[in-house]
C-alpha cells in the first residue's frame, strides 16, 4: 500500500510539474501560412526577392504573354506577326507605346508635313475637368502629362484600364481631379495595353487618356485643382 501511494504522489507531481508546458502548447497559436500575393489587375504572383523578375515576360509563354495571344492573337495574319507585336509591346521589358497599336502611330521625331504620323490633336473646352493618378512625392500643383476622362476608383484601376506599369509608377497613392480653366490643347486616344516585367502582369488598358501638350510648369497655367483623394 504505502509503495502505491509513494508511486501515486511521485507521479502527480511529474504530472504537475508537466501541465504547464502542455497548456502553453495548447494555447500557443500556430505560424500562420504565407500566402500568395495578388498583384492588382492580375493573377496572384508569389513574392519575389526585390530585384527579381516574377517571370521572364518577353516570352509569349509567360502568364502576361498567354493572356496577351488569347485577347490579341487574331489581329495578326501569322504567329510570327503576332508574337513580333507582342515583343515590341514588352520592349525589353521598358513597355510600349502609350497608344494602342491599331491607332496610328505616335510620332517619335517631329512630324513630316503631309504624313500620318501623329495621333490627333483636341482641344478641352474649358470647364472639362478630368483626373489624374498621382504619386507619392509628386505635388498636386505639378501634373504629370496624362489625364483620363474615366472615374479611377482604384490603384487597380490605374493598373488594369490606364495601364501604368509599376516601372512608369512605382506606387500610386491619390487621385487629383482637375479642371480646365484655358482651352487646353492635348493628343487624345485610347489607352493601349501594356506587360509590367516586374510584376508578370498584362494590363489592358482601353480608358480614356489624353496627353497634354503644354509641359512642366505650364500646365497649370490651363487648369485648376477640384479635388484630392486618396485611393489604395
């Protein structure tokens, strides 16, 4: 009898002495897993070391690429003209033309009297107002070049429908809604798509864009400043 009870006591003592750890172990969460990150405007994307392509984007076999031949394969008489088109849109990996490729061309030198060589040039009446997605750092009272007459919710919708790869914008963080207060002389079109080499992206563009023709500084000298918001 008295070796059952010294057994007994030896024991919940080893079991006393034990308890905390197994409640600590019961209570302590488990790491949780990492999962992918979405990337705006496409597929999920892991992340990669900084510096690191998630892909190689030149290749039409690439996520960007496979997109880009289901959408814009058949305006091309052969695979060879269409893969062709698309390694100019990649451009190494610096993007492509601004404008979409059906809306001919965007001059690259001055243009020559006579040819069709520029997309065509408006004027905004004034009272047109417009946005603009901005970046950090970037002031309101100095607009970059390109406006849309779309709404932009989102940074996705800078990403997705304006295009703007993450080379030409790092980061987006506001929208600056302005109006024009001078008539304002632009180039005007469409949208046109765009591969983001750094982030395995295909963005199709298709919005509403205008490039204005005065520059720097004196693009304020059109246009006033109605609203600023923030997006994410």
């Amino acid at each position: 009898m008295r070796g059952t009870m010294t057994w007994l006591l030896r024991a919940g003592f080893a079991l006393a002495l034990t308890a905390p750890t197994i409640a600590a172990a019961q209570t302590t969460p488990l790491p949780r897993p990492t999962a992918p990150v979405r990337t705006t405007g496409g597929p999920a994307v892991v992340a990669v070391p900084a510096g690191t392509p998630a892909c190689d984007a030149t290749s039409i076999s690439s996520p960007p690429g496979k997109i880009w031949w289901s959408q814009e394969r058949w305006r091309y008489a052969s695979d060879a003209d269409a893969t062709a088109a698309y390694l100019t849109l990649v451009n190494n990996g610096l993007g492509g033309s601004p404008w979409a490729t059906w809306y001919l061309p965007t001059p690259t030198s001055p243009v020559t009297a006579g040819t069709l060589a520029a997309p065509p040039i408006t004027v905004l009446p004034v009272g047109t107002r417009f946005q603009m997605a901005m970046s950090p750092g970037q002031h309101d009272d100095w607009p970059g070049g390109w406006g849309t007459f779309d709404y932009i919710a989102d940074v996705q919708d800078v990403r997705e429908f304006l295009a703007v790869t993450h080379l030409f914008k790092p980061q987006v963080d506001r929208v600056v809604t302005f109006e024009v207060t001078r008539m304002l002389p632009v180039y005007i079109g469409p949208v046109g798509p765009q591969v983001d080499a750094q982030t395995c992206e295909y963005f199709p563009g298709r919005w509403s864009q205008f490039n204005m023709i005065p520059t720097g500084s004196a693009r304020m000298d059109y246009l006033k400043i109605v609203e600023v918001r923030p997006i994410q």
